[in-house]
C-alpha cells in the first residue's frame, strides 16, 4: 500500500459514520471543511456525525445546519429543494445559500438553536431559480440538535415539498366559489347535501327564502325540515343516496312549516360521487310552481267555457295572454296549422305563425296589448300553412284593476273573397288589354297591306292571310286561357298552311313557354318569313328546306334562327315592305331585344335574341 492509498483509506475511514451517503456523501468527502467554521472532520462532535448518519442515510429530503454560522449539510434526495444551488450549497452558511429567504428564516432558526422545535406547515416560500421568482409551499419540521454536553450544536431539518397539493387545493377551492356563484345565480333553489343524514352544505337564497329563512348549513335535512317527515321527501332523499343515481319530480305537493296551503314543486335530487364512485352527497335544485299550477287551473275553467262555445264557429278563435302566448285555441286552428291544438297551447305566436306573418301583424298585437281594439284585414305567409288573406279582429281582455291582461282573436279567411276580386279586376284589365293590342294589330296589318298593295285584290288576300296566321295563334292562347303557349305549338300554327308532304322543315329547341304577346308576335313573324319562302325562298323550289333552331339559358336569354336552304339565289330587295318591317320591328319589343333579317346568297335567315317575359 502506497502512501496516497493509505491517506485515502484513512480518509475513508474518517467517513465512515456516513456510509456511502450517496452524491451527497462523495460531496461532504470531497470538501475541505478545514477551510470552515466546522473545522476538519476529525474534530466533528459526535453528535453532527450521528445527525450526519441519518440525514444521509434518509429517503427523504432532510438537512443538517451547523454551528452559529448554520453550515448547510444535506442528503440527494433535498437536491431537489436547492435545485441550482446544487452542489455550490454543500457546505456553505445558509444565509449564502438563501439570502432572499434568510430574513425570514432566520429569526426561526435563532428559535430553535434556542432549543425550540418548530414546525411549519403550508409555509410559503419564493425561490428564485433559473433567474424567476417561483412561489412554492412546504411542509418544515425544525430539530434542535444537542452535543455531548448538552448545548445546541445545530438543526436537523425534516422538509416536503406540498406546492402541488396547495395549487391543487387553491384550484378546487375556486371551482367550488365558481360552483357557488353559479347556484347563487340560478332562477331556481339549490342546495347540496353530504353524508348519508343529508347534512346541509350549501343553500342558495332562493332555497333558503323557500324554506322562510331558516338556518340550515350543518343540520342533517330531518332537523332542519321536520314537517317533510311523511310528505315521501325524506324517503327518496335515502333512495338516491343508496342506489347513487337521480330523482325527478314535477308540480310535487309538499307543505312546509308555518304555511296555510301547499307549495308544489319541481325538482331534481342527482346523487354526487367522489373520484372513487362513492356516493358522498346529493344536489338539490328545483322550482316552485305553485304560481303556475295555480293560474293554469284558472285558465282551464275558463277554457272548458270557451271550448264549447267556439269550436262549432269556421274561424279561428283564441286568447293570447301578455306574453303573446295561446292559451286558448277553438278546433278550426286544426284545419290551418299541421297540428293538434293542444299543442298550439303555451306556444307564442311568433312559434304558430312563423317570423314573416308575425311581423305583419306584430304592431297590432302591441297595440292590442296596449288595450286597444282592433279590425283589419292582412294577407299572411304563414310558415306552417299556405298563405292566406285574413280578416282579423282583436278584443284586448281588462283585468278588475285596469290591466290588460291577453286579447281574443277571431279571424276568418277571406283568400276566396279577395282571388275573385283580384280576378275581377285581371279579368277587366285584361280584356282591355286584349282589345287594345287586338285592334292595334288589325288596323297595323289592314293599313299597312293597303298600302303596299298594287290592286285591292290583292290587299284583300295579304290581309286575309295575316288575319288567318293571327287569328291561329290566339286560337293557341284561348285555349291557355291567354297566359302563355307552347313555342312549337305557336311555330306549327303558324306554319300549318305550309307544312304539306315531305320534311321541309326542321324544329330543334327545348319545350318553352311564351308568353301572349310573344306567342302572338313571333306567330305574325313566322307567317311573313313562310310567305316570303313561299314566293321567293326556299319553299319555292322543292328540294329547298328552312331549319329553326331555338335555345334559352337559366337567366332566360332566348335565341331564335330560321334559316333557309336550298332555295334559289336570295337578292335583297330595294325596298322593304309592311312583311319585313314587321318582321324587324314588331317582333323585338315583345322579347327586350333585337332582330335581324338578312338576305344572304344561300338563303334568308332570320335571328331573334331577347328574353323570355312570362305574363
């Protein structure tokens, strides 16, 4: 054995109260404690060793302050506490090591190198680590340590860290005063009950103002409510908690302590359980509808003499009160709205109506309410039932004092009454119309022959014609009742006289309707483009054929095309006659749009672009 192994041995052997100490112990080993108000550990009372022995040898974080300049010791398992100052602190007065907590810490320190035990619990303490303030709580106990000849030779220090049970504790006393504040808030009582005798927890105002302001927290329900003993509340209370799951209970009877009459309530008894699934207590909320029950009793009497009075009578009678809500409905409400009429009771009429009818009428429900009564008719686009022209009348109901407290409403359906009128009056406006545009056309087509005309008859033949191909197309609105026609019913009308043998035209365009005025002047075009075709085009000749093409979008452009072939060299003519002014200028003005006639070498054609208009 050499002599570095031998002082290393003896070095050893020094140590050896400590046992193998862990990190901590090869810390104390490697320090030179000469160097320390300590001194060499050759001259350490027995009593820091045996302090030193146990610390070291704990699982638990525990340290060890010595002499009068409280000299830190401490095992691994309070690395934790010191965290940064680790492994610096081993060693080193405890004033350097916590300077920002010694104030504080030491006047407890001079307290127990007094010889006082202390300990502390929850104990707040600010570290700073990693540059940052952190709050932290722990849990101390301080242990005089007493040498061989009974002085105070240092501390032993037993520490826990409980910050996470102190932030957890902080986060559930919130949630509760959060819970409160909330039940404290709730339109309804609320009260929660622990244990199995349902002692009192908590009470909101409202359950306590129902129960007259008694003291209740602390007191198991049987005490603080003995007059419910018999009224089955205390039973299901006992049922909840034993089988851990919820009761419900609407316009329950019970009578309570100093009252004349029953309350009746609706309420709620939902059983609590801990993390475990232990029932530990239960919630109670509810409401109290003695109010309600009350005045639905006075209504239904009044009902049952409404019933029979209303439900033989074809019109809607009912009440609504001041909410706005049915209370009363006779059976006709059946026959407009897809429901029965019980269920129509309780609902508003904004629900039974829909949003656009109720805001037509809603002016004079406030001014009903307000007390006025009221007649006036109103065409309503109910949503639940088709629309209709209504004739309404409101009759507000006045209480004994002067309050208004609902109207009736009787309305009757005048939808028939107001069609044949408006009928009517479409009816007159479209005779004249009619007339007008009839007689405009005529004295257009007969003027206009005559004039072009080399001898009358002549003129009498061209008119004959047109007349023919207009009367043929008010042939096809009569029978539509002069609302609109079919385009190929219009085109084989007016090309019936041309039509003959053999496939000479060709028809491609999807079903369309046009309306009177489009049908009537596309039928004159038609006819004056055939007899043109007749005379000089196409049609002519036989192996000549005209294809009509048709289309319209989604946004109601139209596009029409007559197009002839085969037919002779087309020469434009010098001048134009009354058949191509009407083709020009008659026809567009019926489809907001434009047409144009074009004489080109292979044939006429005729283009149309404007809109369809349904009358």
């Amino acid at each position: 054995m050499n002599t570095s192994d031998a002082e290393n041995n003896g070095q050893d052997d020094v140590f050896a109260f400590m046992g193998a100490g862990g990190l901590a112990g090869q810390l104390i080993r490697s320090n030179d404690w000469r160097t320390t108000s300590v001194g060499d550990v050759s001259i350490w009372p027995a009593a820091l060793k045996a302090a030193l022995s146990i610390c070291l040898g704990s699982s638990a974080p525990c340290a060890v302050l010595w002499g009068a300049n409280n000299i830190l010791f401490y095992n691994d398992a309070y690395v934790p506490v010191l965290a940064e100052r680790h492994p610096a602190a081993m060693g080193k007065p405890a004033a350097d090591v916590w300077p920002e907590l010694f104030p504080a810490v030491g006047e407890r320190l001079k307290r127990v190198m007094a010889g006082e035990g202390l300990s502390e619990r929850r104990q707040p303490m600010t570290f700073s680590r990693s540059g940052k303030s952190v709050e932290t709580f722990w849990d101390y106990a301080y242990t005089p340590i007493r040498t061989e000849t009974g002085s105070i030779g240092g501390i032993f220090i037993n520490v826990s860290d409980v910050t996470d049970v102190v932030l957890n504790e902080r986060r559930l006393t919130q949630r509760a005063q959060q819970q409160q504040t909330m039940f404290q808030k709730m339109p309804g009582f609320v009260a929660v009950l622990r244990g199995e005798n349902h002692i009192y927890e908590y009470a909101n105002d409202a359950y306590r103002d129902i129960t007259g302001g008694r003291h209740l927290i602390g007191l198991p329900a049987k005490e603080a409510l003995p007059e419910l003993e018999g009224q089955g509340v205390f039973e299901v209370l006992d049922r909840v908690y034993a089988e851990g799951n919820a009761f419900s209970a609407t316009g329950m009877k019970v009578r309570l302590a100093g009252e004349t009459k029953d309350r009746f309530i609706d309420f709620v008894f939902q059983a609590l359980h801990d993390e475990t699934g232990h029932v530990t207590g239960i919630f109670v909320g509810g409401h109290d509808v003695t109010a309600h029950l009350e005045a639905q009793r006075a209504l239904s009497v009044r009902e049952s003499e409404l019933q029979t009075l209303t439900d033989a009578l074809p019109v809607l009678i009912s009440y609504v009160d001041k909410n706005e809500r049915y209370q009363f409905v006779n059976k006709f409400y059946e026959t407009w709205f897809p429901r029965k009429r019980e269920s129509l009771i309780g609902k508003t009429l904004l629900e039974v109506v829909g949003p656009d009818a109720y805001a037509k009428v809603k002016h004079w429900i406030d001014a009903a309410l307000a007390g006025e009564r009221l007649h006036f008719e109103q065409r309503m686009p109910y949503s639940t039932t088709s629309h209709r022209d209504i004739s309404v009348e409101y009759i507000p109901r006045v209480s004994g004092s002067g309050k208004v407290e609902g109207f009736y409403t009787l309305v009757q359906d005048i939808s028939e009454t107001k069609a044949v009128e408006a009928r009517q009056r479409e009816l007159t406006n479209e005779l004249s119309h009619r007339i007008k545009n009839s007689l405009a056309m005529v004295q257009a087509i007969v003027s206009q022959s005559l004039r072009n005309a080399d001898d009358t008859s002549l003129a009498q033949e061209v008119i004959s014609a047109r007349l023919s191909a207009m009367s043929r197309a008010q042939d096809i609105l009569t029978n539509t009742n002069w609302a609109s026609a079919d385009i190929r019913e219009v085109l084989d009308m007016a090309l019936k006289p041309y039509l003959g043998g053999g496939d000479r035209f060709s028809f491609v365009g999807p079903s369309i309707r046009l309306s009177a005025q489009q049908g009537l002047g596309l039928s004159l075009a038609i006819h004056e483009l055939a007899t043109n075709a007749t005379k000089y085009g196409s049609l002519s000749v036989i192996e000549g054929t005209i294809e009509i093409q048709w289309s319209v979008s989604e946004d109601g452009d139209f596009v029409f095309d007559w197009v002839e072939v085969g037919g002779p060299t087309v020469v434009a003519p010098k001048k134009k006659g009354f058949g191509s002014r009407l083709i020009e200028r008659s026809v567009a003005p019926y489809f907001e749009g434009a047409c144009t006639l074009s004489y080109l070498p292979s044939g006429v054609r005729f283009n149309l672009v404007g809109k369809i208009l349904h009358e």
